[in-house]
C-alpha cells in the first residue's frame, strides 16, 4: 500500500511496484494536470483530470507509434543484413566449390 497525494487529494494504492515508482507516476500525473490547469483555466478538477487522462493517453499513444516505426525500421535493416551476409556466403561457397572442383 503506497499513499500518494493528486492534485490535492490523498489515495491510498494497492501495488506491487516500489513505492518509489508509484510516487514517481503520482508527480508525472500532478505535473501534467497542471498543465492543463495552466492551460484551460477550468476550476472543475473532473474537467482537469479528463483533459489530463486525454493528453496522457495521447502522448502513450505517439510514443506506441514510434516504437512500432522504430521496430519496422530495424525489420527492415535487420532483412537486409541478412540478404547481404546470405549473398556473401553464397560466393564464398561458389568460390570454394570453383577452387576444390
């Protein structure tokens, strides 16, 4: 059980994480509502902690989309290394049979 503090309000949590790492989550998710309350000027903390929720799951999402082009990107190298190398290999072998043949 880990107690952190959201804008303004105490929770209790139930975790596995270390306290440390929940804390952690407790600040990033502080620091962007108040962002938005920066930003928005709403004196509704439901209006902050939706906004918040949106900006958040849009920046997971972005950065999904990153790792997925990032993953496709060393694929594609990863494909290309391997053709290359079978393509070296495949003289070799044709230079060996030439000179044992």
């Amino acid at each position: 059980m880990v107690e952190i503090k959201v804008f303004g309000q105490t929770y209790t949590v139930k975790t596995d994480a270390e306290e440390n790492y929940i804390q952690d989550v407790a600040k990033y998710v502080n620091e962007k509502m108040e962002e938005v309350l920066k930003k928005t000027k709403s004196v509704s903390t439901l209006n902050v902690a939706i906004l918040t929720a949106l900006n958040i799951a849009d920046d997971l999402l972005k950065e999904k989309e990153k790792r997925i082009s990032l993953l496709r990107e060393v694929e594609a190298k990863s494909k290309d290394l391997v053709e290359k190398i079978e393509i070296k290999m495949g003289g070799m072998e044709l230079e060996k049979n030439l000179i044992t043949g």
